[in-house]
C-alpha cells in the first residue's frame, strides 16, 4: 500500500514513524467515541503512526508510552494533521 505525505488525512493515509495530531474524529458511531475516550484519543491528542498491516486491517499507534491497536473502522474515523 502506497501512503501519501500529505499534511492532513485520516489515520489510514499516514506514513509509519510519522507523528501527527488529532484534528477531528467521526461521531457518526457513539460507541466508537466512548471507545477512543477510553484510549485517551481525542481533537489535539499527538500520537505516532508505528505500522499499518493491511492484511488484519489494523493500525499500530503509539499514544504517550502506550502502544495501541486500532481496527480499520477506527483507523478511518480518526483525522490528522501532520507535524
């Protein structure tokens, strides 16, 4: 999978090893937010994309010394702006 270097996109879209900053996430699905309350993600919440494995349709992240797992649904909810 080819990612772009784009300034802004989902989670999905960016670069293993980059960091980027929450900018908005999808309240289309209560559930989901309460979910990412949980992990701590929210608007302004900097994390680092550590890998994406396609073929599980999961994202790795690093949020503070945390690492965290993320379906593809929830990957795709989650807007970033790069730093």
């Amino acid at each position: 999978m080819g990612y772009r270097i784009a300034r802004r996109g989902s989670l999905t879209s960016v670069e293993p090893e980059r960091t980027v900053t929450i900018t908005r996430i999808s309240d289309a699905d209560a559930d989901m937010l309460r979910y990412f309350t949980q992990l701590g993600l929210g608007p302004d919440t900097r994390l680092q994309v550590l890998a994406h494995r396609p073929y599980a349709d999961v994202t790795t992240i690093r949020v503070g010394d945390r690492d965290v797992d993320l379906g593809l649904s929830a990957a795709e909810a989650i807007w970033v702006v790069a730093n």
